[in-house]
C-alpha cells in the first residue's frame, strides 16, 4: 500500500506529461543456429533505428526500454552521442537491460553531462540492474565531468584535438538530473569506513558522494536491492549531512529516498537516524524489507520526533515489534507533518497498536491519514479497541484509511467488525481494506 502511495506522491510532484516511446523485449522462442546471425543483425539495426531517433525528435520525452536484457551490450557509441544532444528527452529507462560495464558507463556519463551543457531536459535516468560494481559508480560521475576537449571529441572536427591547448582540457561537472534509479546491484563501496575517513589526511571525498551532492536538482534517489548494510550507511551519511563534507554542495531539493530491500540493521539506523531529524527536504522515506529491529525502529522514531518534512514512512518488514510500535507511538503523539505509515509485517499485535490509537488522539495537530497495518497478529479485539480509540471518542482525526488484511481475524471476529464498523458509522469516516469485500454483497 504504501509502495503505491509513494509512486503516487513522485508521479504527481514531478508533474511530467511524457510522448513516451516503449520498446519491449518480444516473447521468447527457440532459435536454430541459422538465426544466430540475425539477431545479431536485429539488435544493431535498433541500435541504428534509436540514435537516429534521437537525432531527428523534436518531441519524444520518454524513451522506456527496460527488460531488454542484451540491449546495453548492443548500444553503440553513436546511441550515447545521440542521447546528449537530444532536446526534448526528459526521461530514459534503461533498467534491466544488461551490464553497463566500464566504457558503456562512461559513455552514459558523458552523455549525461553534454545532455546538460547543451541544453537538453534529461531529468530521469533509470539503472537498475545495470551497475553493479563501484568501479562503474566511478565511470558514471567522473564522466560527467567534461571539458572543451571532450566536446570535440565527441561533436566537433577530430583534426582540431591536437592543437588544443591545457585550457581546453579544464573539466566541469554538469548533470540535470531529478531522479536517478540505481537499485538490484552492488553498486556501493563496502569497504568505506568513516572513522578511517575522518582520520585520513586530506579526506577526499568518495566519487558515491560526490554524485549524490554535486546532482544539484536532484529530488529522487532509488537504491533498493543494493545490498546497502552499515558501511554504505557512512557513504549516504556524509552525502545528506550538510556539515559532513566540506566544499560541496548540500542535497537540498530532495524528496524521495527510496532505500528498501536492503540489509539496513539497528546499527545502520543509530547511523543515520541523526540525518533525519534535522533534514528538511525529505517527504518520502522507503525502508522497507530490512532488519532494523527494535532500537533501530527506536533511534528513528526519536528522531522524527523533531522532524518537519517527512510525510510517508514505509517500514513494512522490519522487525520492529511491540516495542517499536511503542517508540514510534511517541512520534505519532508529536509529529505534525507524517500523513501515512506502513507498519505491516512487523509484529505490533494489539499492545502495539494500542499505543498507537492512543498517540493519535492524543495529537490534534498530526495529519495521518493511512495506516498500513497488514500481517501482524492483530486480533478483533485489537481492531475494534483500536475504532473505539480513534472513531468514537468524539475528538477529531484525519485516519481515514487502514490496511488491516491479513491479521488474526476468523469469519466470527469478522462478523463483530462489521457489526461495530455499522453501529458506530465508522464507514463516513474510514475506509478499511478488510471490509471491501461488502461492496460486492
């Protein structure tokens, strides 16, 4: 539920209308050999067909290739070249589409860049699945960095290369980018330590960083299944801290951090727990399908006490349970900015989400509105504890839909729902999932 309402959120804010172009992978089928020779034929003639494409669109804004899964192997030079100097592009779906391996993510780098300088509207730029090495995270931002030199290299008259001079060779960094989807890959440095880094001499700045804070626009950030554990946790530490690096510049525009799927545990969240309660960009936060277990859930939910931009937490499968349920209650009590939580599969069972029906009421000020509260031992005494709470204690509240699926909840205790959910009204003020199926009696 709240995976839905978070594309939801980035779809609408970003407020992009797209000419989109999809090409799809065809279905699969057993080849002879004799066909062998075509395919090959087959995938350089769409190589061909995409960059002259590009060079010839004067509105194409979308251009979704995803799950072709040999197509990256096949891009040629002039495809990249095409891609930084189109003028309409605004998005490009690349994901599971192979290995960007070291010359092909230099070549998106750069195109990425000339994209930029030249004018161009890339903003959106999805990888998953493509990156997976930190050496490849290198190729991408270094190339970005481009100069004089570089241009003709790639646009200009090839004869003029050897008369150009140091100053023609001076580098600038430059990128458009608004959202950018890594994600289904290592594509983080597992050996950062950040203690060895702030006793280093010099402290240079790791090229991951250097990324994230130097895409000046850049409001979404995509990394799930990046097997992302504590020390990755350092890296995006100093990347949204804005006193942790020196000489760079802040990420203050973003939005969305989208971090599921990962091995984030308690540790990682005492690490980066501190970044989220003085930010104030990030509305959307996805930590979902980690282990951050109770003093995890604990350090965050502190933090978010003194949070005022976060508006939609997922935390569905973290482990949290009673106790977490307990810790983010008292966040509940305060906050005044979060509209929806996703608590599901996190075993809160009735004592947990007791205290979170009584931090609700408890708060005039808070704007929750969604509760995600799926597979987690919730019995019918709970649920109906829980509207007596909420619906029918004559104070005001914004809970006005719950996702209760999946809980302890046999036809007889469904029956006593539906009896209180009739009685009470509750249906004026609430949508709740475990009752649609009324709809259709």
């Amino acid at each position: 539920s709240q995976c839905r309402l978070i594309w939801q959120h980035t779809v609408q804010s970003m407020k992009i209308q797209f000419f989109f172009l999809m090409i799809r992978r065809p279905p699969r089928s057993t080849q002879s050999r004799s066909s062998a020779a075509s395919d090959v034929y087959k995938r350089q003639a769409l190589d061909e067909s995409l960059y002259k494409l590009l060079r010839i669109t004067t509105s194409l804004e979308a251009l979704n290739l995803r799950n072709n899964p040999v197509l990256n192997n096949n891009l040629s030079l002039e495809f990249f070249k095409s891609l930084g100097e189109v003028k309409t592009l605004r998005l490009l779906d690349i994901s599971h589409c192979g290995q960007l391996k070291y010359q092909k993510s230099q070549w998106l780098g750069k195109a990425v860049a000339f994209n930029a300088k030249l004018g161009g509207k890339l903003e959106n730029v999805n990888i998953d699945g493509c990156i997976s090495s930190y050496s490849d995270i290198v190729n991408f931002y270094d190339s970005m960095n481009i100069s004089p030199y570089h241009q003709v290299e790639w646009y200009g008259d090839q004869t003029k290369l050897p008369k150009m001079t140091g100053s023609d060779h001076h580098r600038e960094y430059f990128n458009n980018l608004k959202s950018l989807f890594f994600g289904s890959g290592g594509t983080i440095s597992s050996s950062f330590n950040k203690q060895h880094w702030e006793n280093s001499y010099g402290k240079v700045t790791p090229e991951f960083v250097k990324l994230l804070r130097l895409s000046k626009n850049l409001q979404a950030v995509y990394m799930q299944k990046c097997s992302i554990s504590t020390p990755e946790a350092e890296l995006l530490y100093l990347a949204l801290d804005p006193s942790s690096v020196n000489g760079t510049e802040y990420l203050s525009n973003l939005r969305v951090l989208n971090l599921s799927k990962n091995k984030l545990n308690k540790d990682s969240l005492k690490l980066l727990s501190p970044i989220f309660e003085k930010n104030k960009t990030i509305e959307v936060l996805d930590l979902s399908g980690n282990k951050i277990g109770v003093s995890g859930a604990s350090a965050l939910a502190n933090a978010l006490c003194k949070n005022k931009s976060l508006k939609y937490l997922n935390l569905f499968g973290n482990i949290i349970d009673v106790d977490g349920a307990r810790a983010f209650a008292k966040t509940i009590e305060v906050n005044t900015t979060l509209e929806a939580i996703d608590f599901g599969f996190n075993r809160i069972r009735d004592e947990g989400l007791k205290t979170i029906a009584k931090a609700i009421q408890n708060n005039p000020q808070s704007k929750l509105h969604t509760l995600g509260l799926r597979y987690n031992y919730i019995t019918d005494t709970g649920i109906l504890e829980f509207f007596k709470e909420v619906y029918e204690s004559g104070k005001p509240t914004h809970l006005s839909h719950l996702f209760l699926k999946n809980n302890n909840i046999n036809e007889f205790s469904f029956f006593n729902i539906v009896k209180a959910f009739n009685q009470k009204n509750i249906g004026s003020k609430a949508k709740i999932d475990i009752l649609d199926k009324l709809n259709y009696l």
